[in-house]
C-alpha cells in the first residue's frame, strides 16, 4: 500500500463558503476522480441544510447526485438516497464438494423470473423469509435486476486478517455466494411519489418518508436472501444466514442529522464486501470510518466509463464470447448483449486502487479477497433466443 495521503479538502469553486458544506474527496491525488463527480458533490454540498459530504475513492457521476458519498444534513432529501433504496451486497457460505464454472453456470437459475407467493408457494426458497413480506410488495421478488446487480459464486483469494477471517468463518478456498440486489421497483415507486410532487426538494414529512424507506430498506435484504436460496437449491446446497449484509443507499438519523448513502456502505464498525468486477477480485474488509468520512467507505471499484462509453469502445475490443470468460478465468451468465459491454470489467476502476485509498485514509482493513468463479447478470436463453435477439425479437 501506498503512504498515507491527507484527506483532499476541497472549497466550493464559485460559492461562498459559509453557505456550502464541506466537501472531502478520500482518495489520492493519483485515484481516477471525475471532475464531473467532484462538481456534483458540491452541487448537493450548497444545498440548504448540508452540512459535510464525504467523497468515496469510488465516486462518479450520478443522475443528479454523486455516487460513491456519504451526505449529512439537517434536512432529509430523498433523491440523494436515489430510486433503488436498500441496495446492498450479502456473502453467504456455501458448502459444495466441487466448483467447476462450467457445470455451475449451467444450473444457475432463472433469477429474472420473479417469485410468485401463490404460484410458487411451493419453492424451498421461501423456508429463508421470516415475518411478512414487507410493504406487501410481491413485484420483482427473488430476482436481481439490471445495471451493476449481479450474483456471484467466489472462492475465498488470499486471507490477509486470518484472525478476522477465522472469526468470519473464512479460509482461503472456502466458496461464498454474493448478492448484490435492491428494493426493485419498491424504492422506485417510493422516489417517484416524492418527486412528482416535490421534484428534488426536501422530505416534507420526514417520518413517513423514513417509514416507507425502511420497509425498501427490509425488502432489499429479504432480496438477497431469496436470491441465495434460489441459488443454493439449484446449486445443490443448503441455504445459510450471510455472513455479512450491509445497504449502500440508504439514509438514517444520527448525532442530530440526517446521513444519506449513495454508493457508500456504513462503515462504522462493521464486515463490508467492497466489489471489484467480473474479472477482479472483491475485498472483503474491515471498516473503521469516522464522522469526517460520513461512517462511510466505497462500496465498489466505481465506474470510470459511462455506459455509452464502455459499450462503444467494448464492441470495438471485444467479441461477446471474449466478455463470457475473464481475466481470472471466470464465467459469465448473462443473455443480454449489451450488458455484457456495459459492465465489461474495463468500464471500472482498479479494485486495488481503491482499497489502496481507503487503507491509506484509515478508514478499512482489508481481511480476505473474493476471485469470481460464476457471475450471473441475466439468463443465458441459450441458441434460439440468440437468434431471435439478432432479428430484433429478443432482449436486448
């Protein structure tokens, strides 16, 4: 790891400074940080109210919040939580004699078909639920969705905390599943009520707000595990508790404020997996962040290609059987073509630079890394679907 770099205290460019919060980038003065996401962070930092937004070393431009930030304010503004309240990355154990990707791939289930509690009121995946399904929202249970969601069979890397990681119940080779989900088309239901109305202004009734998020907050996590246990059946496996759970888009009330999460997985003491891509590994870690970091760490590698990018300069480098295997050997589920280009590992930044800055800033440990062995993105509908998307029928 690199020297410790101090915190990049950065003053609002053309706004007075008793007017605007504080803005903290927590990466290095080499990390890839976009101007454009900086320029966002202290958009949200002169909003009424704020008080501190602390930039992670994954940050990047959002649709009108940053990505990859903690926001504290006195007044609680829904769009910097976002459309998918309760996303979130859960590791799970899993207990398989042998991982060959190949054979695996094939048995991953369809996870974009949604599970129905009277038509599949007999799938083993619902022994995991307990208590009622929140908010009664049965729409999009047990599947992953789009954009950077994913679930990933990993083995255990190299174990850098092995007490840490003894305490985990992790050593190196031991296989996990990770999943990393939302609230669907809860949270956006949820964000779409307040904006119609209230456009990107202010909570007006902060209570209610909360107690609609909570329960996407709820949903999401049940998410993850009904996608584990839908996995784990077909897979061959028992479903268990996670081993860690923790909600990246998110707001709660604390010291006095209100602290958003876009992007930005709680690290005040607690177990985080920070993903890296398809084709790197992901960090599992030790988070220690205090208030000046927002309690907060990354929650990814962060992208450094818009999604226009990556899939133009993708199709120019790569064959989409080429993205189907990894750098690190891995395979990829995914039927959707162009989704294959636009989370194509290359659209993201280096993992390890990441980490690097978190580490450097004191504010994670790294304990073990995860190497991909299967990452799901979508169905594969196998060869006739492939054909009927190449006449304009399919998917993508």
């Amino acid at each position: 790891m690199s020297q410790r770099h101090s915190p990049q205290e950065l003053p609002p460019p053309s706004t007075p400074a008793e007017k605007a919060a504080t803005v903290t980038v927590f990466a290095s003065p080499t990390s890839w940080i976009e101007s454009d996401a900086v320029a966002q962070c202290h958009q949200v930092a002169a909003l009424d109210g704020m008080t501190h937004v602390a930039a992670m070393p994954d940050l990047h431009p959002g649709k009108g919040a940053p990505i990859g930030a903690a926001m504290t304010s006195t007044v609680l503004y829904p769009f910097l939580v976002g459309s998918d309240i309760g996303c979130g990355i859960a590791v799970f154990p899993v207990r398989l004699k042998r991982a060959v990707p190949e054979k695996l791939a094939a048995r991953f289930p369809d996870l974009d078909r949604a599970l129905d509690p009277e038509r599949d009121a007999d799938d083993p995946a619902w022994t995991v639920m307990k208590g009622d399904i929140p908010a009664g929202h049965v729409e999009g249970l047990g599947t992953v969705g789009r954009g950077n969601h994913f679930v990933e069979l990993a083995r255990i890397g190299t174990v850098l905390d092995p007490d840490h990681a003894a305490r985990l119940g992790l050593d190196a080779g031991d296989l996990v599943l990770i999943a990393h989900s939302g609230s669907r088309g809860l949270g956006e239901r949820i964000l779409r009520e307040h904006t119609a109305v209230h456009g990107a202004g202010p909570a007006p009734d902060p209570g209610a707000y909360l107690a609609m998020h909570d329960e996407a907050v709820r949903w999401g996590s049940l998410n993850r595990r009904l996608l584990a246990a839908r996995v784990a059946h077909a897979l061959g496996f028992e479903p268990a508790e996670p081993i860690l759970d923790q909600c990246h888009n998110l707001v709660e009330r604390r010291d006095g404020v209100y602290l958003h999460r876009k992007g930005a997985a709680p690290g005040d003491g607690r177990d985080v997996l920070i993903a890296g891509t398809r084709g790197t590994p992901s960090y599992l870690v030790a988070a220690h962040a205090g208030p000046d970091a927002g309690h907060s760490v990354a929650h990814g590698a962060g992208r450094k290609m818009s999604r226009a990018d990556a899939l133009r300069r993708g199709r120019a480098k790569h064959t989409v059987e080429e993205l189907r295997r990894t750098p690190v050997g891995s395979l990829v589920v995914c039927g959707d073509r162009q989704l294959l280009f636009e989370e194509a590992p290359t659209a993201y930044k280096r993992i390890e630079q990441v980490i690097a800055d978190l580490v450097d800033h004191g504010l994670a440990t790294p304990v073990a890394t995860t190497i991909p062995l299967v990452t799901y993105k979508t169905p594969d509908r196998g060869p006739a679907s492939e054909r009927n998307r190449r006449r304009g029928r399919g998917r993508s």
